[in-house]
C-alpha cells in the first residue's frame, strides 16, 4: 500500500522538478516507467555518437544501461574493461572527449540544481566540460527540498553507501557508516559540485524516473 502513494507522490513532484530543472536551462523529462525513461535515452543518443559514462548503480537498477549501449551498435569507451590501472586512466581521459556522457545524480534540489561528489573527478568533469551533451539519470528518491539538503545527501548518505562498494578503500565512513569529514587520500568526497545551470543550454539533459534507483 505504501508503494501506491509513494507513486502518487512521485508523479506530482517529479514534473515539478523537472520545469525547474527547464527554468535553469537543463532539457528535462519526467517518467513514470523505466522503459519509457529508457526509449527517450536512446532517442537523445544519435548513433553517430561515441557513448561513455560515470559510475552508478542507477545504471544497474534500470537494466544495465551500459550494456545496452553496447547492444545497440554504439561504439562505447568502457573503463571496466581495461587491463590495468593505467589504461583505465586513459579510457577515463578519452571519455572527455565523447558526444554523450551518461551519469547518474547523488541529489537534485527541488529548485533544480544538481549536486555530486566524485573521488577521482572524472564524473564531474565530464558534467562541467568536454562531452557534447550529458544525460544526468535520476529516481525520484534523488530530490530534496534544497540544494544544502542536496550536499548532505551527497556526504552524509550517498557517499558512505558508495563506500561499501568500493572493497578497496580505507575511510571512516567505510569503517562506519558516518561520514567523517576526513583528508583520507582514499576519500571518495574529493570534488562536491553543484551544476546549477546548463551551459550551453540544453547541454546537460536530465531523465527523472518516478522510482527508487540507486543511492
């Protein structure tokens, strides 16, 4: 019963959302339905673009994103596939350089802003400059009411969840669960960037999905 109203929910704030996410020059959607989310992905994508991408469990939680991009006969720069440390650093480096970016959020404001924290800096980066268009995807579980609640999503629950994944890492927040505002040269929190424009216009377009996807 819950889920229902959790529904109701969704499909009266996402589209809020979305005409604030316009209002800030972002091109933005709203679905209710992961297929209709991903037919309008693909759609944006000419074929003729190379396709590269930012870690996300979004991307998992809609059906395995990636590797439908890859189905689909676009030429993909995948850096999980690399053989070592140093090509993946170059894969990482070309990626700047695609025509679309996928990624996913850590949060999004009511007023539309986006925020996301990165370790490596690559995501971010790839969102302020480089790749002809960004298409940022997000569920609904992503909003918060400011762009302040954006950046504590983004520490104090994102992050730490992202730390569980990542076997390797040695934070507090890894240990704990908490963040812990820590210098750690394995901090994932390096970069917190807030996009609260679209330059170009249109550049960056968001895919808001009226589900829970992700952290």
């Amino acid at each position: 019963m819950s889920e229902q109203y959790k529904h109701i929910r969704a499909s009266k704030l996402g589209p809020v959302v979305v005409e604030a996410l316009k209002s800030r020059h972002f091109d933005a959607y709203y679905f209710d339905e992961i297929h209709e989310a991903l037919e309008k992905i693909w759609q944006l994508t000419p074929k003729t673009d190379v396709v590269a991408w930012g870690g996300s469990l979004t991307f998992d939680d809609v059906g395995g994103l990636t590797k439908m991009a890859a189905q689909k006969g676009y030429m993909v720069i995948d850096r999980d596939a690399a053989k070592d440390a140093e090509e993946r650093n170059r894969l990482q480096y070309e990626a700047l350089g695609c025509g679309t970016f996928l990624t996913g959020a850590n949060a999004i404001s009511e007023d539309g802003q986006i925020v996301n924290i990165d370790g490596m800096g690559n995501r971010v980066a790839a969102m302020i400059y480089g790749p002809r268009q960004v298409i940022v995807i997000a569920g609904v579980n992503k909003i918060v009411k400011t762009v302040e609640d954006a950046t504590a999503r983004a520490r104090n629950l994102a992050a730490p969840l992202n730390a569980q994944r990542f076997k390797n890492i040695k934070t507090p927040c890894a240990l704990t669960g908490a963040c812990a505002d820590c210098k750690s040269l394995d901090s994932i929190c390096t970069y917190i960037v807030t996009t609260r424009l679209s330059r170009p216009a249109g550049r960056i377009k968001v895919i808001l999905i009226g589900k829970t996807l992700g952290f």
